[in-house]
C-alpha cells in the first residue's frame, strides 16, 4: 500500500542571495582553516607518537578534536544556509498565497540575543493544499500586536508546507483623529 509522507510544517525566514554568500563565506573560512589546523595537528600528534614521554600526545589529540568540531560547524553552517536559500527559491516558485488564522498568543523566552519573542498557535489555509496547525515562536517586535482571531497573510508551499507570514495589518485610525 503506498503511503503519502505529509512534511512537517515549517515556518520559513526567507534569505537572500547576499545573506547565503555570506553564511557559506564564514562556514567555508571555518571548514577550511579549522580542517587545515586538523590535519597540522593530526601529523604532528602521530609524529610524536613515538616520541617517549612527550606530552603532546593528549595536547594533539584535544586540539584535533576541537579543529574537527569547528571544521563540522563551517561545514553546517554552509549546509544549513543553502538549505534556506533553496527553500526560499522554492516558496517563491511555488508557492499559492494563503493566510494564517492566530488561535493562541503566549509569550516565549527570548532568544540568545535577547529578542523577545511569541509564541502563535495558526491554522493555515490556502488553495491548493489541507489546512493544517502551527506552533511557532515569533519576534515580538513584528508579531506582538496579533491577537486570537487575527488573520495573517501568508504564502505556502502547498508541497512542502514551508511558509511565510507577514505582520498584522496595523489598526484603523479612528475617525477624526487627524482632525
């Protein structure tokens, strides 16, 4: 019997071609420097193998394992930014506008950088695929004023289910306020 895989919904931070250049640029000057002090230190650690009672043995092998860590962080770094980069390309392709209906607002901790943060509860809709929910946790300063019942828009990749929202439309003046 053949089974359709439903993807996991993902609300997505649309990257541009210079944020991506710039991310793989720092993940490619980590990947290939701490990858170059890797193999230093690897040769230099199995040279002094054979050295007795050299103390750079244990030193070698600390330094080779905090180089082969730096170096699988560049590497993510360009993994994870070309990622984004071609999810971005793809909602942009294919994707069908749609909106997304808040049913929760709670607050969430704020992130490493001290942004605040909610967290929104959506149902998203659309054409062209099911409706489905959302948890996401949000930068206060652009979703802040949405409340239960606020509908944003959104665009969706109805094959994915990667998206995109915008911020709430802001509230109508009231009548005479200019006056």
């Amino acid at each position: 019997m053949a089974r359709s895989h439903t993807h996991e919904p993902v609300l997505l931070d649309p990257k541009g071609p210079v944020i991506t250049a710039i991310a793989c640029t720092v993940g490619s000057v980590l990947f290939l420097g701490a990858g170059g002090v890797l193999v230093r230190v690897t040769v230099r650690t199995a040279a002094a193998l054979d050295e007795a009672g050299s103390g750079w043995s244990w030193v070698g092998v600390g330094l080779a394992l905090v180089a082969a860590f730096v170096a699988w962080v560049g590497l993510s770094t360009i993994l994870f930014a070309r990622e984004e980069r071609r999810a971005t390309l793809q909602l942009a392709a294919l994707g069908v506008d749609g909106s997304a209906l808040v049913l929760a607002v709670a607050s969430a901790p704020p992130t490493n950088d001290d942004h605040y943060q909610v967290r929104l509860l959506m149902r998203i809709s659309g054409p062209g695929f099911e409706p489905f929910e959302c948890g996401n946790e949000v930068p206060k300063y652009r979703f802040g004023s949405a409340t239960q019942g606020t509908v944003l828009p959104a665009r969706v990749n109805p094959v994915t289910r990667a998206f995109t929202i915008e911020r709430p439309p802001a509230p109508a003046a009231p009548e005479g306020a200019g006056a």
